[in-house]
C-alpha cells in the first residue's frame, strides 16, 4: 500500500515539474507545435502542390453505342463538389438470353494510369449479400465518404490510379440488381459472375484483358478471350471451417489485446475453461505450428453442437458489456458510435433521427444509372441462396474454397493469390486465417513452412488531403511461399483498405505486378520524389 501511494507521489512531483518548467497552456502549445511539425513534414499542408488530375479526352476507347447508355456525369454526384472522372454504371443482365431478367449493378472507373491499359479489377465486397458500394464509398474508391465525417472526399489512395476498377453488386437480390434469387451456393454464384462479366466485356470491348479476381469459374471455363485471370486478392475471408477459424482462436486473440478488451479475470479463466473444455486449446497449440502438422486437420464436430463452445459469442457479449460501442470489425472503437451514411449493418449500429441512406436517394440512384425508386441497403435481407422456388429457409452450403479444393486451384493457377487480414478484427481473427491456410495444400506441401513475418513497408509519402490520409513506415508482417502471399496489417480492421489505405494501395501494387516485395523501401509507383524512402 505504501509503495502505491509512493509511486504516485513520484507521478504527481514528475507532472508538478513539467507544469511549472511550461506553464499549463505551453503544454499544449508544445503539443500543436509538433503535431504541425509532424504534418508538414509529411507534407499535409502542401494541399496547393497536389498534383493535377488527369483526364481523359472525350473519345474515351470505352465509349461506344452500347455503352453510351451507362456514362455518369462525374460533376453531377450529389453532396460531391469535384469531379470523379470517366464512369460507367447501370445494370448489365447475366447472360446473353434476351429474355433474361437477372441483372447485376455495376460501376466502371477507367484509369488514366499507362500501366493499366489491358488489365480489369474487379472489387466484391462479402457476406454474400452485401453491395461492393459500400466498398467504393468506405474503403478504395475515387471518393469517401467515411462513417461520422461531414462529407465526400477526394480518395488519395484510390485504386483507380492503379487500375481500371469495377465494383459490382452481386448476387441477384443485392443492393440494385434485379430479378429473382434462383442460386442455392456459391458455385452457381460464380456461374451469375462470369455471365455477367463475358456481357460487360462485349458491351466494353474488354476481350483479352487480364482480370485479378473471381477466380476458380474463370478458371475452369478455360477462355482466355475472356477470362484471362492473373492473380485474386482476399482481405478479412472465411475461407475454412467456421468453427476452426472464428472459434478456436479466440481465448488467444483476447489475450493478445487483452488492454483493449479489459475483461475482468473472472472472465477470462472461464474463457479458458471453456476453450480447454472444447479442445479449442489443445487444438490451437498442435495445429498452428509452421510447418503444420500433415494430414487434413480433424473437424471439431462435439464442440459445433456443444452451445457452451460459442466462445465467440460470450466474448462478444462481455466486451459489450464493457464498452457498448464495441466493433467487432475494429475493436479499439469506443463511444459514440459514429453514423454511417450507408445506414445500419448490425444491430446496435447508430442511425441519427433523419439521415437518409445515401444510395437510397433518388437523385443519386438517377445519377449512377441504377433503377429509382430501389430500397437500397448495405446488406439485403433477402435470401440470396433461395433456389429456383425463393425458399427463404436455404442456407448456402457450400464449402469454404481452403476445404473443397477452389483455393488450392486458384493458387496453382495464378502463382498470384494474395490472402490479407487486419489484427484488428474480431469477427474472423487472423490467427483463424492462418488456421484455414495450414490446413490447405497447394503445390504438392501442405500449409506454410515458415511464419510470416517478413516487415510490411508502406512508403512514406506527402498528403495532400487531411480528409483522406494513410499510415506509413512498418505496418505489419507477410509472407509468401509457392504462390501464395499472406500479409496482415496491425492497425486495420475487418474492411482493410478503409483503415489502412496505404497498405491496402501497396498490396494493389503487388498484386498487379508493379513492385516485387511488400518490404520493399521505395515511393508508391504513382509518386515520385524525395519523401525519404
């Protein structure tokens, strides 16, 4: 006890020293200081030496006849004062059958970049079922409009400097696609995506190009012509058995930000008695191992029907407890919860009284070309695996593509697979992903055979945007072995580029073929000067 209050005697002498050598207000003062410091440094204050924007000139190579119908005005997006560029957008049906009435939404952005002449991007957003607008709004498109700020941005970090970038909603039954819901599992989802893509590619003259994503369809369609797949990238993916990637690697992944969860030790030791009780430990200490263990690993079959086992969910509930604002997505938000203007995902997200879902105004749904009148929302509550008959009680049962094979494919087909996690994740913590990966097989080994642990270098790099900037230096670790690249970010949560822009731009680079190393010290491939890389 004496020791205590020894020490906070020292603390408050240690402060009573500071205030009196500055003065209460020069504190602060000496704070803003370097914190300006710090800011032109990185050149955030050079907003008038951003460089210009280029533009296309007006006999762009994707506008023809047929695509004449889907050019966006980039002056007239509502709440944006700035022009977006060339786009195109509207919806574009899955097959070539006249009569057909499912159709996906889409939106076009065509780069200005040389490099990306004869390659598309294709970005999904997950669940299934929810609309990759929300990632062209949050995460990496031409402009943001992120969760509690006041207004678009210009996206400095955009991915359509890279590349031309296509965000796409699908399946039918999400966001503005239209039609009936007729899929029951993500194999036939693919079949939707690559009907919809061989349109699209007509209609924009896009035959031959190389197209960095959806991947084992394309694959084994075996046409070139249109499905020239280079490589896919994969952030924050259940791509394992939900129990062994979202179960067993909780009790660590609470130790491991135990100062962010704050759970009582009451808790915690029941935490662990549950994830002994469950085989959770046990399983974790014998099977996350590099290299792993051979063979396929075991399924945990009495705890998935065990409901003591739902560790996951008791977590959830106590950090809730603790902080009401926790985010499973990015556990070191705190309250308020801050509004998204894309309206409410899960329960407990805020709405203010008013707000308007952005997407669901009819003047932006006229401005992007998507059908007026459309209930948008992030997420639909429709059934996207009903089958033929709209069946709301079907479940998609496919596997996840580390257990049926899919993964293994798209590996050995490519060489380029990139797989990416944010630790701030709770929903499908990283160790998880790594879990999935020690249990896949590709190239004749099974797993990775050493940690990764490779530093993850973003450059360091001027900001020319306060509404839109992006961490630099170290960021995280990777690996990469026969094919396969696993990185994750220490500071980014479940929508990775949204939170860690830079990373996310650099792991494009990579992707696309533009650097070779994410350690790699040297200026992002659109930027150019002396920032100290």
């Amino acid at each position: 006890m004496l020791l205590s209050f020894t020490r906070c005697a020292l603390a408050l002498a240690s402060l009573s020293s500071l205030t009196s050598a500055y003065g209460g207000s020069q504190v602060f003062e000496k704070a803003a200081q370097a914190l300006a410091k710090s800011k032109i440094q990185r050149g955030a204050a050079q907003v008038e030496a951003a460089p210009e924007v280029v533009k296309r000139q007006a006999g762009s190579r994707y506008l023809n006849e047929q695509t004449r119908k889907f050019v966006v005005d980039g002056t007239s997006i509502p709440e944006v004062p700035f022009d977006i560029g060339e786009s195109y957008a509207g919806l574009m049906p899955i097959s070539g059958d006249p009569e057909e009435t499912r159709k996906l939404f889409f939106w076009f952005f065509p780069s200005t970049n040389p490099a990306a002449s004869d390659e598309i991007t294709y970005w999904f957003n997950g669940g299934p079922g929810c609309s990759s607008l929300s990632g062209l709004l949050t995460e990496n498109g031409p402009f943001t409009w992120e969760p509690g700020t006041y207004a678009p941005t210009k996206n400095s970090y955009s991915w359509t400097n890279l590349t031309n970038m296509i965000w796409i909603e699908q399946p039918v039954g999400v966001g503005y696609t239209q039609g009936v819901p007729n899929i029951t599992n993500e194999i036939e989802l693919a079949q939707q995506f690559i009907g919809f893509h061989k349109q699209l590619a007509q209609a924009f003259q896009l035959e031959d190009y190389k197209v960095p994503y959806c991947a084992d369809a394309m694959i084994k369609a075996n046409d070139k012509r249109y499905y020239n797949l280079k490589g896919i990238a994969i952030n924050d993916p259940i791509i394992g058995d939900g129990t062994l990637q979202q179960e067993v690697p909780v009790a660590p992944y609470v130790d491991y930000w135990s100062e962010l969860f704050f759970l009582n030790k009451t808790f915690t030791d029941r935490m662990h008695d549950l994830a002994d009780h469950c085989n959770y430990t046990s399983y974790y200490d014998t099977h996350l191992t590099f290299p792993p263990p051979k063979g396929k690993f075991p399924l945990l079959t009495e705890a998935e029907s065990d409901e003591t086992c739902d560790i996951f969910s008791l977590v959830l509930e106590a950090a809730q407890e603790v902080n009401p604002c926790f985010n499973i997505y990015h556990i070191t938000d705190t309250c308020p919860s801050p509004y998204n203007i894309l309206g409410i995902v899960n329960p407990g997200d805020y709405k203010p009284p008013g707000l308007q879902v952005y997407f669901n105004r009819s003047d932006v749904q006229s401005a992007i070309n998507a059908p007026v009148g459309t209930n948008w929302s992030q997420c639909t509550s429709t059934n996207v695996f009903g089958g033929a008959t709209n069946n709301q009680y079907l479940m998609d049962r496919s596997l996840g593509p580390a257990q049926d094979g899919v993964l293994q494919n798209v590996i050995e087909s490519t060489n380029n697979t990139l797989v990416g996690v944010g630790n701030l994740d709770f929903l499908l913590p990283p160790n998880g992903t790594l879990l999935a990966l020690q249990n896949t097989t590709w190239h004749g080994v099974q797993g990775l055979q050493k940690y990764p642990s490779h530093p993850f270098f973003s450059p360091y790099h001027p900001e020319y945007n306060l509404g839109s900037q992006a961490g630099a230096g170290i960021l995280g670790t990777w690996g990469e072995e026969r094919g396969l690249l696993y990185y994750q970010i220490q500071l980014a949560g479940h929508e990775l580029p949204g939170y860690a822009a830079g990373a996310a731009y650099r792991v494009l680079e990579r992707l696309l073929g533009r650097v070779k190393s994410l350690s790699i010290t040297t200026d992002f491939t659109t930027q150019g000067g002396d920032f100290g890389n």
